[in-house]
C-alpha cells in the first residue's frame, strides 16, 4: 500500500501547478476559539432536515403563508 501511495506521488506532474494566493496564519488565528468540528454524524442530520425542508418549501405556493418550528 505505502509503495503504491510512493508510486502515485511520484507521478504527478508538479509543473503543471501554480501557487495562486498564500495564505499567512497570525498569533490571533492561533488564539482563536473557534468551535468543534461537526461530527459525520451531525452533518448527516443536517443534511437529512435540509433534504426535508427543500420538499415542504417545493410543495409551497407563491404567496401562501407558512409557519416553521425548529
């Protein structure tokens, strides 16, 4: 497996890249509290309720009145 990875690695043509933007990382973005990734699991459901929703909102007519709980 790792000399497939090795073999594969080696054959890419790297002239055929180009760096178009460097991003700089600052103290700042180091001190960030930044939230937890989702887990697979949670972008599932979210994925699930958004499916659900984009269905009710297809069977909506322009102009009728809605309510949404969440």
């Amino acid at each position: 497996m790792l000399y497939k990875s090795k073999v594969a690695f080696a054959s890419i043509d790297w002239q055929d890249f180009v760096v178009v933007e460097t991003i700089e990382f600052t103290v700042a973005d180091a001190e960030a509290d930044l939230p937890l990734p989702m887990t697979r699991k949670t972008l599932e459901n979210l994925n699930s309720i958004k499916k659900k929703a984009d269905k009710v909102f297809e069977e909506i007519e322009p102009g009728e009145d809605i309510m949404v709980f969440l």
